[in-house]
C-alpha cells in the first residue's frame, strides 16, 4: 500500500478566499454607511421629482427667460476664490454677514417693468448639505422689490441664495453662490 504524503492545501485557500470576501464585504458597508448621502435641490426641490418633470421644467424656465429677469439688489458682492476647487477659479458672490441677513430681488419684465403679482419662493442652502436649510414660500413684495428678512447664519462657509418666481406657467429660478468669512 502506498502512502500519499502529498497535503492538499485547496480547502485552506477555499477557507481563506471565505474569509477574505467575509472581510471586505464588512468593510465596504462600514465605509459606505460613514458616509451620508444628501438630497440634491436643484430647482427648488427633490431630485426624483426634477428629474421626472425635467423636460417640463426647462420649457418653463426658457419661457420664463425669454420675458422676464431675476436679479438680487442692495448686497455686497466680491470675487471669492475657491481652495478646494478642482481647477483654482474665482467666481463673484454674495458676501455674508455673521446674524441677521436681508434680501431684495427684483423679477422684471425685459423691458424694466417690475411684476408684482409673481408667486416668489427662496431657499438659503449649503452647497452638498440640506441640513441648515432656510425656505421661505410667498415672499412679500414691498417698495418694487420681493423682500427676505431675518435670514439668521450663523455658521462660516459656503451658501447658495436660490430664488424661485412662478408667473402663470413660466418659472424663473436664480443661484447665486454666497459666503460668509469665519
């Protein structure tokens, strides 16, 4: 009879391709659970639902654009460079003060006459955050201009100014980036 010294290592490496899949399956949902996702608001509201009415959306904002303007007056604004940006750029934002913070946005038709009687909404945000959130619906519309009061920031950073403005159909939007110095 004759004695089979060779060892078999297949099982051991079965057992540790087990294992090691065992392992990194953990890490991948650990690591990607330490990461929270934020919600996109682009046009003013949820990504699923920009994304099922894009198409309805953009004929809006060009019919909008076509006959009206929106602009943010009475703000300072400065050229503000972005560090962390991919490519070193410097883009022109509103400059922010620590507390109370007061805007004036004037929806026009294209010829100069200010509109009235357009329903206005603004949404203070974050750039990749919706947690600080600050929305406001029916904006008052006082002294030819629609007026956001008592906006309190008290964090330094990055914001987005976003404005909203329906006129029967059409709907305007504006992004204006923001910054508040720490």
């Amino acid at each position: 009879m004759a004695k089979n010294n060779d060892k078999t290592y297949w099982p051991h490496m079965i057992l540790g391709f087990l294992i090691l899949g065992i392992t990194l399956s953990y890490w991948t949902v650990k690591s990607a659970t330490s990461m929270p996702v934020q919600e996109s608001n682009d046009y003013m509201m949820k990504y699923q639902q920009a994304d099922m009415n894009i198409n309805e959306i953009l004929e809006s904002k060009a019919l909008f654009d076509q006959n009206y303007m929106i602009e943010i007056v009475d703000v300072k604004k400065a050229m503000h460079k972005l560090d962390n940006a991919k490519r070193a750029k410097a883009e022109q934002s509103v400059v922010l003060i620590q507390g109370e913070n007061n805007f004036s946005y004037l929806v026009t038709t294209k010829d100069g006459r200010a509109i009235s009687d357009a329903n206005v909404t603004f949404l203070l945000t974050r750039p990749h955050s919706v947690k600080e959130d600050q929305y406001i619906e029916n904006l008052p519309f006082t002294d030819g201009k629609f007026q956001v009061s008592d906006i309190n920031i008290t964090k330094a950073g990055r914001y987005t100014l976003q404005l909203r403005a329906k006129i029967g159909k059409m709907t305007g939007y504006s992004q204006i980036p923001a910054y508040l110095k720490p």
